[in-house]
C-alpha cells in the first residue's frame, strides 16, 4: 500500500525569516493522522533568510539529520563542534542525554534551503555525538546512495535507529529499484523535481508512506533529488 501524503496537505508556517513545512505534526501545527510514521518523527523543509537562524536550543533523545538543498548553515553546539554545511553533505546529531546547538544561514543575503529531519532513537539516553559527511553528486547520480544506516556501512553517517537512508539525483528517464524486506516499511520524499512511484505520481515536497510493497521504482519524470527511508 502506499499512501501519498501531498505538498500542499503539509502543515505551514512563514516566520518573515523562516518559511518552513511540516510532512509531520510539529510545533503549532498538529495533524493527529499525521504525527510520525514508524520511527520518522519529522520532515521539516526550511528556507532560511540570509544572516537570520535558530539560536542556541536544546534536544535530548532524538537522531537528528540535516540534509542541505541550496546554499550554507552554519552549526554550534555545546560538545565544541563548529562547521558549515553546505549541498551535498549531511550533518546528523544523536542529542542523548541532552545536546544544545544554534543553526544559522552562513550566508548574509542568500536563502539557505534543507530537510531537517528527526528519527526516534532505538536507545534512549546514550552519549550525545555528531557526524559530518560530504556524499558527492556524483555518488547520487542514477543509483541511490546510502546516506544514514545504523551501522554507517559504505561511509553512511550513523544513526541511533534501524533506519536505512537512502538519497538519490534523478534525471527524466532514469530509475532507481528499491527492493522492501519482508516486514518492513518506507516513506519516500521528493525534494526537488517529480518522480513516478509505482504508478503515483510525486512532486516536490510530496511524500509517500509505503507498507507491504516489496519492490520499489523512482522513475524521474523530471529531474529529481529524492531521499528514501527504509524503515523497521
């Protein structure tokens, strides 16, 4: 079965300097039908104004993964970690017993654009940690790769969850497999162009959540960047 969660069914929010949505409940906005789906918690898809971000905050007891559109974010946290994330690399942070960080545009005047998203940890209380990984688009092209796994097989980031990431550039015409195991499950998220999913039709910021389907295609009908949970 699967089930199309559309862009426009998400919830909004435009803050002047953040315009955001939300695939799953979160903050203001609550769907009771649509407040996680197996242990994805959020979806959240952020363009940030330039110079502008979120100040110093604190998370416990969450795997927390930024995957970056278009231009920069720049990242402190309380464990003395610092950097700039830019396309094509993938922050994730383990909160544990507790983490607090600041996420701003690293850039003055040019709108940064992600994915921030959040997954349920299988344990809770470990040790906070944090990872940063470049993933090239050329390891992206036509194949889906690995991004995020819980034993961060193939220079995957690592994750506190049974949970495979998976990321993928599609151009029109190409088409990525994706074979389900029994008793598992998968939510696909279209991050920029459209894609045809076994027959649905998906568009930019449309989502699909995916039980008792054990093969997969992403055909692009444009050019797409799609990201692909594979979920216990």
């Amino acid at each position: 079965m699967i089930r199309i969660r559309t862009s426009g069914e998400r919830g909004h929010a435009d803050h002047g300097w953040l315009n955001t949505y939300h695939t799953f409940s979160f903050a203001d906005y609550y769907d009771p039908s649509n407040t996680s789906f197996r242990s994805l918690r959020v979806i959240n898809e952020d363009w940030i104004a330039g110079g502008r971000g979120f100040g110093t905050h604190p998370h416990r007891d969450m795997e927390i993964i930024t995957y970056m559109l278009e231009g920069a974010l720049e990242h402190g946290d309380s464990m003395g970690n610092g950097g700039v994330i830019v396309p094509g690399e993938v922050q994730r942070m383990s909160a544990g017993t507790g983490i607090a960080h600041s996420e701003r545009n690293a850039s003055p005047d040019e709108t940064a654009h992600l994915l921030q998203i959040w997954i349920m940890p299988e344990q809770l209380a470990i040790e906070p940690t944090y990872e940063q990984k470049e993933f090239p688009a050329a390891e992206k092209r036509g194949t889906l790769r690995l991004i995020a796994s819980s034993d961060g097989r193939d220079g995957a980031v690592t994750i506190n969850q049974d949970v495979d990431l998976y990321a993928t550039l599609l151009e029109p015409g190409e088409s990525v497999e994706h074979m389900v195991k029994t008793g598992r499950h998968a939510w696909v998220q279209v991050a920029r162009g459209a894609i045809d999913l076994n027959g649905h039709q998906l568009r930019h910021g449309d989502g699909a959540a995916i039980t008792n389907e054990d093969r997969l295609t992403l055909a692009a009908t444009e050019s797409a960047e799609v990201l692909l949970f594979d979920l216990a």
